[in-house]
C-alpha cells in the first residue's frame, strides 16, 4: 500500500517565507505568501508576512492592500493597525493615520506584556501623536483668532470644549445611562433632553402644517430623478480595521440630499420650493464645508438603523415623518417614540439612538439639523469658528 500524502498546509508557505523575509530576500518571501494565498490556505499571518515583502520591496500600494486584508480577519492587529498608520501618514493623510495610531495606543493600554519591538514602535506613534497635536492646536488657535475668537470673551463652557478638544482638560465621568458622546466636538454644561419640548421650538407647527406640500415635492422631484437616494454614510461611524454588519454603505437606508455639508443642490431650489423657503426661515447649523445638511432618508421595510452617536452636542436633529407606515420607531437614550406622520420632533444626536421599520412598505421622513435653543450667538459663532477650522 502506498504512503498517504498530506495535504498541503499554510505553515508550507509560510515558513520558508519567513525565512526568505530574515534573509533579505523579499521578492522569495512574496511569492511564498502569495502561494498560501492563491491555494486558499492563508490567514492572518500570511497576509501580514506579505504586507512586509512588500514594504521590504517598497511597494506600498500592495503593502496596503495585504494590510487591509489583515484588518479585516484581524480588526485589532496592532502590527496591522501600525502598518497601516504609517501608511497613511506617509501620504499625509494625517487624520486617518492618528485615528489608528490612538487605537493602537487604547490597545496597548490593555495589555500586560509588550513585545520589546511593539514597545519601540508604541514609543515612536506617541511621539508621531504629540508633534501631531501640537501642529494641529497651533494651527487651530491661529486659525480662531482670525475668526475672531477671543478667550476672555467667550463663554466658560465653549472654552472648556476647547481645551478637551486639544488635550488640555478631561470631561468628567456622565452618570448618563446613554451620555453625550458626539464625534466632532463635545461642549460641556448642555442640558440632558434626548427629545426636546417641541411647544418650546416656535417654528415647528409651521414645518408641521407643509408636510402635504413637502410630500408632493418629493414625489414630483423622484418621478425626475429615479435614482435620487443612495446608501447614507453617516459620519462618525467609521473605525479603523472595522467591518460592521450594518447599514452603512447598504441600500437599507438611503437618503436623498437637498443640502449636504452646506452645498445645495441646485436642482431642489426649483423643484421643492416649499422645502427651501422653510429652511430660510430656520436656525440651521450654517458652518462651512460641515453643515447644515437637508436630506429625505428612506428606510426600507424590515430595516434597522444601528446605534450609533452623532457629530455635536450643540444641535438638535429634526425628523419630519412624511411616509409612515405602522411599525416604524426611534429610541434616543432610554426613550423610545412611534414615528407618526406629520408630528416632527427634534433630538439630540449625541445620545445613543437607533431606528426601525418594521413594516413592508417604505419609511421616509425629511431630516435637518438647527442650533439648540440653549446656545448664546458668541457661542454659535465660536463654534462656526471652531469646526470650520477644524474642516480646513
């Protein structure tokens, strides 16, 4: 009887690439790795060892390809998470870099014992975060005082924010079940109200009195421009290395832009004349290259909405139901709400919130963002000064 042959396994690839890889021959160490891969053997470590033959070669563009694919098997590799740091700073896009060095930096925090060469490496991405954060803060303060922020002028609370946003103060622990946690800035000292009071927003019933007109607008505007919603990316939901099951980028949950970032579209100027006057008359976070943004989002039956935090603390988000069938929802911190068509409310974003439909027909509702009530005008201005620096 003859022998059995093994099959063959990743660790016959992957060895002799290694090998290959401490021997100074990378293009040898490449083509191993690449064999694990082709054969549908490789995991994390053959995708990693070809991320290096191609760094040793200087082919960053398939460095950062192999990377992507370690951090997508492995989210948390922080030789991965590292790599692809560098990478990034390496062609100057210093904000995605510094987001994935401070994840590294979370991780490591965690661990008990560090390898010597991630202690080197660890070593070197904190210096790399505070020449970072340095440029940026003087930069930022230049940036402000020519927008005419003065620190003796501005409110104790916005000055606060300021100092957290540049490392200069920790917020205090929020005994908040669901606390405020935006992305972008947070500013202290506002009030805790997941819904606010609508009856102390004076605008509304006039929004609330044109949703006939508003849904006639959009009907006629679709029937024009069949393919108007594409899939909504919503800022802040990003994490290095992440691969969430979730609506992001899905055509779940789509949204049609009538302004977005603060550019209109010209086309709804005409088409939804009722929708633009309103917005006219309201407080709308006007801050350049940021906001406001005006948008119809469609929820598909069956779909959800994630949890998930917005940008600021300082705004409130207002939903205008117009297609409504039963079973649709929203939950902000612990409060949860029925969507009703034609009933807006506005709600504080930073909180924890998600949505649901949990119907068979199409949920759309008009959204778009105002101040909240509670700021001073110095206070919208610095912090118009402040994000419109931050976006530059």
């Amino acid at each position: 009887m003859g022998q059995t042959v093994a099959s063959p396994t990743e660790d016959d690839h992957f060895r002799p690439g290694i090998a290959a890889l401490q021997a100074s021959r990378a293009d040898e160490a490449q083509d191993h790795f690449q064999a694990a891969i082709d054969a549908g053997l490789a995991t994390t470590k053959s995708w990693l060892g070809l991320t290096l033959a191609s760094l040793v070669l200087g082919d960053n563009r398939a460095a950062e390809a192999s990377v992507d694919e370690v951090l997508v098997r492995e989210p948390h590799s922080l030789r991965g998470l590292i790599i692809k740091g560098d990478l990034l700073l390496g062609r100057d896009e210093q904000r995605h870099a510094v987001s994935h060095y401070n994840l590294v930096m979370r991780l490591a925090a965690t661990l008990a014992d560090i390898p010597p060469q991630l202690q080197q490496d660890l070593v070197r991405i904190q210096g790399r975060l505070e020449q970072i954060s340095e440029t940026f803060q003087a930069q930022l303060l230049d940036r402000l005082q020519a927008g005419g922020y003065r620190r003796d002028l501005s409110s104790a609370r916005f000055n606060l924010g300021l100092d957290m946003l540049m490392g200069k103060a920790e917020r205090e622990d929020d005994a908040q079940p669901f606390p405020q946690k935006p992305h972008a800035f947070y500013l202290p000292d506002m009030p805790y109200q997941p819904f606010y009071p609508i009856e102390e927003l004076p605008w509304v019933k006039e929004v609330e009195a044109a949703t006939d007109a508003i849904e006639a607008e959009l009907t006629a505007f679709l029937a024009s421009r069949t393919q108007a919603f594409a899939p909504y990316i919503h800022g802040g939901l990003e994490l290095p290395g992440q691969t969430p099951e979730t609506l992001k980028d899905h055509d779940n949950w789509t949204a049609a832009f009538l302004v977005r970032d603060g550019v209109e579209d010209p086309e709804w100027s005409t088409s939804g004349p009722t929708v633009s006057a309103l917005m006219d008359t309201l407080p709308l976070t006007a801050i350049k290259g940021f906001s406001p943004s005006v948008l119809f989002s469609k929820l598909k039956p069956g779909a959800r909405i994630d949890p998930h935090t917005g940008l600021l603390n300082c705004r409130l988000i207002c939903h205008l139901p117009l297609v409504v069938p039963a079973g649709c929802g929203l939950r902000v911190g612990d409060e949860r709400r029925d969507v009703v068509r034609g009933e807006l409310w506005a709600f504080d974003d930073s909180i924890n919130h998600e949505a649901w439909n949990n119907s068979a027909d199409d949920r759309i509702v008009l959204i778009f963002d105002v101040w909240h009530p509670d700021l001073t005008e110095q206070e919208r201005r610095d912090i118009t000064s402040l994000l419109e620096a931050v976006s530059a």
